[in-house]
C-alpha cells in the first residue's frame, strides 16, 4: 500500500494524546510571553523616532474629493465588475481562486498600470466619495458574511491544536511585522504617525489569513472534508476571530486620544464579552423560532437592525464598524435557517455588485508606479519573505509540535498563508487612519495578491489529488 503524504508516519503513533496537549499548552504561554517581550523591545527602540506630540496623520480621505453625480460611479461599477468576471474566468483556468481576478480588476483600472489619464476617466476622482461609501456598505455584509460563516463546530476534537496553530500563524507573524517596522518607519512613514501605531499595524497586516478564499481554495481542490481540510478551516475560523479582535484593539488604540487607548481596548473587550455572553444565548433562542422555510419579513428586518446596531456601537466605541458586522455574523448559529437565508440571498449581491466599489477604490489609492528604485522593490520583496516566514514558519512550527507530519504541517503552513481581500479589507482601515503611507500601502496590497496566489499550485505540489481521493 502506498504511503499516504498525509498521515504523520514520520513519527511513532501515540496512543495518548496527553503529553502532546501540554508540551502545546507549554509552548503557547511561552509563545505568547516571547512574543510580549519581544513587542516591549522594539516599541522601546522605535517610539523615540516618531513625533510623541502629534496623533496619526490625518489620511487623504476620498469623502474630501468634490462629487460628480451618479453618472462616474455607475462607469466605475461597470468596469470594474465586466473586468472583474474576466479576470475571474482566466484566473479559475489557472486554477487561482475568482477573487484575484477581481482584485486585479480594481488596481488594473486604476492609475498604476494604465495611468492616472486613462484611469481618471474610469475611475475619476468626482466618484471616490460614492464609491467610498459603496465600498463600506459591501465591505460590512461581507464581514457579516464571514461571521456567519464561522462555526465552532470546527473546532471540537481538535481544539488544542486548532488553537496553538492559529495562535502561532498570529504570534510569529505579528512579532516579525513589528520589528520590521523598526526598519520601515524611517524610510517610509511620517512622524507625525506615533511608532507605535505603526508597529501595530505591520504586525496585524501581516497576520491576516482570508478565511473564504481558503474555503474556496480548499472546495475546489475537494479537500473541504479531509482531515487537513477540516484543520486548516478550524484554524483559519480561530485565526480569524482572533486577528479581528486584535484589528479592533489595535484600531482602538490608534485613534483613541493620548492615555486613552486602554479605555478603547477595554471597551471593545467588554463588548465582545457581552455579544459572546449575553446577545448569544438571546439569538440562539430568536432564530430558533425562524426555523422555516421562508423567513417572516419581520425576521429579515429585526437582522439587519442588528447588523446596523452592532457595527455602529463599535464605530462608537472607537473601533471600527466592519468588527461589529463581524461579530454579529458570528453570534448567530451557522447551521440556522436564518444564516442560512442571509448567506444564500447576500452572497452574490455582496460580491459581484458591490465588492466590485471596494476593489475600484482600492485600485484608486494602489499607486504602484510609486515603488521607483532597486530600493523599494527590495523593501516590497523583503515583506513578501517576512510575511511568508511568519505565516508558514509559524503555522509548520506549531503544527509539528503538536504532532501532525512534516507534509501535512508544510500544507497547512501554505494554507494559512492565504490572505486575499481580508488583507485589503485590514490595509484601507490602516490607510484610512493616516497609518499607513501610499507607497507602503502599495507593497502590503503586492504581498496579499503574491501570497494568495502562490498558494493553489504550492498546495497541489504538496497533496497531490490521488492523494485527495484517497483521503475522500
């Protein structure tokens, strides 16, 4: 019989899982000890760099452009969705996931490949305002779409492993962000932007792992069921509540007024504890009562006042409002009627109508014809590797640790390593906030699609599909 890549014959069998949980949990208090120590350290050497008495540059904000009618937004919309299936058909026959297609839409449009004359006409300046606010509407029932997506039912049998790996594919990554940001804050950064929000969102950009696009990745390749299917979404469910949590206290932070940031952070993990605690138990017993056919125009009304509600109480707690829309997906049972319909009939008006708005209006501020030198394409080349480092060396690590085969743990390191429009979604929060600079925003969009895209034929390498069959 042929031996399967996939199982951990690299290593005795054990019947008891014992001591693989706590040499696990070990290791996680440790990681997390190093990974605050480490944190501590560089913020020591980098905050004297930056201007302590001015807060976050304040960013150019599309909402300040003079409007110009209805007429550019429908233009921009068009091209970018006609473009975007294009792109999405040729990148499926690559075996790419749809999405990359999509986002190159976007920045092909805008003025870095086919410059700022050509791509004023399509995406004029005069629609950024409305296409701004389109962006954020779709941006926020997508993430409510990926909350209701998560499901805890993932992480049962495997939950220590589940956790460590996802923990560590956030630790190690955040860590290794931070302390390049010591070497790209005075390069590419304005002082008036405080070191430490910048170290922040390094860490936390380079942290992210796009949950749908491994569960897209993951349909295709018929691997959704398999055991290393079910692991890599468990971790990316986990990883992506976690990263979401630290998006918001970080976001919190930057904004909050001098000696303010702590009340922010406590704030938004009060209201975590309350949606987890209390709004939990309620929905769990309201959407049992919809559990029909066809959901009472009541129903669909009383869920989108709580979307609205929740995203804007984290708006107004200081952190953002995609976090609120996120954690009100993920409070609602997957398996309901109600997640159910939402995914069903929000599914393709969010991704094909108005997603398309936040792909144009990434593509707008994307200036990669900025990147000019040997210098900023070895600075972009460096992300990419520290990035990748993190994520797989992280994901490989901790997955070894707790057992799983050297194959198996390099598939799920690749996995992980997705990140795709979650990325985006996390790099225009940090731009928005003044953050992150134009040209450093340019690089981090470069690394999400490199990535994203290395991934499917790296996976393919690593399981073959005889293998996948044979696991089905």
């Amino acid at each position: 019989m042929p031996h399967s890549p996939l199982s951990p014959h690299d290593e005795k069998p054990t019947a008891d899982p014992t001591p693989h949980f706590f040499r696990a949990l070990l290791g996680y208090g440790t990681m997390i000890a190093i990974a605050v120590a480490i944190f501590l350290v560089v913020r020591h050497y980098g905050q004297p760099m930056s201007n302590p008495s001015a807060g976050p540059a304040a960013a150019v904000k599309a909402a300040q452009e003079k409007p110009g009618g209805i007429l550019p937004v429908l233009v921009a919309l068009a091209a970018v969705i006609a473009l975007g299936q294009v792109l999405a058909k040729v990148c499926l026959w690559f075996g790419q996931p749809p999405v990359i297609g999509e986002i190159l839409a976007g920045i092909l449009l805008g003025p870095s490949l086919i410059g700022v004359h050509a791509s004023a006409w399509i995406l004029p300046d005069s629609a950024a305002p409305y296409l701004g606010v389109v962006a954020q509407l779709g941006v926020i029932l997508y993430m409510f779409l990926v909350g209701l997506d998560l499901s805890a039912e993932r992480l049962r049998g495997r939950a220590h492993v589940a956790a460590l790996v996802s923990h560590a594919s956030i630790v190690v990554p955040f860590v290794l962000g931070t302390i390049l940001a010591l070497v790209l804050y005075p390069k590419l950064c304005s002082r008036d932007v405080p070191f430490t929000s910048f170290a922040l969102f390094m860490g936390v950009a380079m942290s992210i792992t796009a949950f749908p696009v491994l569960a897209r990745i993951l349909t295709d390749r018929g691997m959704a069921r398999s055991e290393l299917g079910t692991l890599a979404l468990s971790c990316a469910a986990a990883d992506d509540a976690t990263a979401w949590c630290l998006l918001a206290l970080v976001v919190g932070v930057t904004r909050a007024e001098p000696g303010h940031g702590v009340v922010v952070a406590i704030g938004a993990m009060a209201y975590v504890a309350v949606m987890l605690g209390l709004i939990r138990p309620v929905v769990r017993r309201l959407v049992s009562r919809w559990d029909t056919e066809h959901l009472p125009r009541s129903a669909v009304a009383l869920v989108f006042l709580a979307l609205l509600v929740s995203a804007l109480t984290t708006e107004w707690l200081g952190i953002h409002a995609l976090f609120g829309a996120f954690l009100l997906g993920a409070v609602i049972p997957r398996d309901s009627t109600v997640a159910k319909a939402f995914t069903s009939q929000l599914h393709h008006i969010t991704t094909i109508l108005l997603l398309p708005a936040f792909f144009a209006f990434t593509g707008m501020h994307t200036r990669i014809d900025l990147l000019s030198g040997a210098e900023q394409w070895l600075i972009c080349g460096a992300i990419i590797v520290v990035a990748t480092i993190g994520k797989f060396g992280g994901t490989v690590a901790a997955a070894r640790l707790t057992g799983l085969g050297w194959r198996e743990s390099a598939a799920l390191g690749t996995l992980m390593n997705t990140r795709g429009l979650m990325e985006l979604i996390v790099l225009n929060v940090g731009r928005d906030l003044g953050v992150i600079p134009q040209s450093l925003f340019a690089m981090l969009v470069i690394m999400a699609l490199v990535t994203t895209i290395a991934t499917s034929p790296i996976v393919r390498r690593l399981v073959p599909a005889t293998d996948v069959v044979a696991k089905a």
